[in-house]
C-alpha cells in the first residue's frame, strides 16, 4: 500500500527548528516531500516572485524523503513543488512549523499562512501549524502529539473544498485543551518606528505589537491561546462577505 504523501513548507527557511522538528513528527506517517524558502522568508503572505527567476537546490533524496531549498517565497516554493518537482499530487501540505504565531490578523501576512493557501488554491488538503516562541531554538516537543492525530484526522477525513486548517499552540509546556475557534478581530499597532541613519535621513524598522479588538470574546483564536489552549481556526479561501452580498442585492445600482 502506497503511503500518503505530505508536501511541506514554511517561511522561517529549510533550516530553521520548526521545519526539522516537523519532519521528525511527521516521517513515521508519511512520504514528506518539502520545499522551503533558502532563507527566512517571514511576512511574505501569498506573494510571488514575478521579476526574478526561481531557483532550487537538491539537499536531501532518500527514502522517503526529499528536501529542497528554493530561492522563492513560500507560494513559490508549493507552486514550483506542484508543476515541477513532484511526480504525483500530494495527499496533504503542511506549513511550518512557524517560530511565532500565527492567529488573528496574523493569517494575512504569513508566508506560512501562503504556503497553506496556495496548497488549497490547487484543491489539496491543508494545515498550517505555529507555535508562539520565536526563539531559534524553541522547544517543539509538546506539539509532536498534537500535530500527529491533526494530521491524521486530515488524512483520513479530508477537509471540505477550498478550507484549510490554522493551528497555533501557545508557548507552554502544558496545553488547558484545545479549542476550535474563529478568527479574533485585532490590529497592529506603532508599527513602525522611526531611526535616523548616521548617513543622514530617516529609515523606518518594522515592529509594534499585535492587538485583539475583542478581548472578552470567548470563541476566538486570541482568547484561546492567551489562556493556554491550542487553537484550531478553520480558514475558507473563498473571501466572499455573503450577507453583504445578499445586502449589495438591494441596492439601486
């Protein structure tokens, strides 16, 4: 019996932890297949590389595993894995596993978030894991439990078309559960900050902090994680506001 295979990418870079800690959780359940970015490639969202050619580079071939580094961003990386380097579709693609979180607001900017959707955008199941440490060396062993029966659910159940699954686990050493939960609102705030060059003039650092509207809401993905519990938040890739559409049909246009 042929086993599943899972393709796989991120945004933190080939080498980073939380790719090889994934692969470690992974292995025993399926073929892994991985294409990410050669370096951090953090906040690139679903963005493409269209003014530059796209490079890749062979690190890993053996069984049951293959790994390279693509000069791309994290959509690159799927969509290159998808037209070129792979032999056959993919039962599953998985990003991550993320140095920081992911929740929130947070789906719109990360590349993590990208590789998913773009995984998605080609009708293949997918899963997108982020633990909130952005430590180099953060301690992944906690999450191998998690990340295994999540998987496998997958697998086994499938997910419905055109959705995707966003799992963020807290920076603990103990999980209070998990919870399935909806997208928090919040906004990023003092984004930028202003320095002054020693050559003269000004450049900007990008920063600030992450902050949820509604606090006291106790189905979002922010609430969950502030209290310990890992999130699951199901993401649709059609972004279609349907009771506005059903509004805009009143209109006099």
């Amino acid at each position: 019996m042929m086993r599943p295979l899972l393709l796989i990418s991120n945004d933190d870079g080939v080498e980073a932890k939380g790719l090889q800690a994934l692969i470690e959780m992974l292995s025993s359940k399926a073929d892994l297949f991985i294409v990410a970015p050669d370096r951090p490639r953090s906040g690139s969202g679903c963005s493409l590389t269209s003014v530059l050619p796209i490079k890749q580079t062979l690190l890993e071939a053996g069984s049951g595993l293959t790994i390279y580094a693509c000069s791309g961003t994290p959509a690159d990386c799927v969509k290159l894995a998808l037209d070129q380097l792979l032999q056959r579709q993919p039962d599953l693609v998985v990003g991550g596993i993320n140095h920081g979180g992911n929740a929130s607001v947070n789906i719109h900017y990360s590349g993590t978030i990208g590789a998913v959707k773009e995984g998605v955008l080609h009708g293949i199941p997918s899963i997108a894991f982020s633990l909130m440490d952005h430590d180099l060396d953060a301690d992944f062993s906690a999450l191998c439990p998690y990340v295994q029966r999540i998987t496998q659910n997958v697998l086994d159940k499938s997910l419905p078309y055109g959705s995707c699954l966003n799992v963020n686990f807290p920076a603990v050493k103990e999980f209070a559960g998990v919870k399935i939960c909806r997208m928090a609102y919040s906004c990023w705030q003092e984004e930028y900050m202003p320095c002054e060059s020693p050559q003269g003039g000004h450049y900007y650092w990008l920063g600030g902090e992450c902050v949820n509207d509604e606090p006291d809401e106790e189905d979002t993905d922010s609430w969950a994680l502030e209290r310990d519990y890992i999130a699951i938040t199901p993401i649709r890739i059609d972004e279609t506001d349907y009771d506005l559409k059903e509004t805009l049909n009143d209109w006099e246009l």
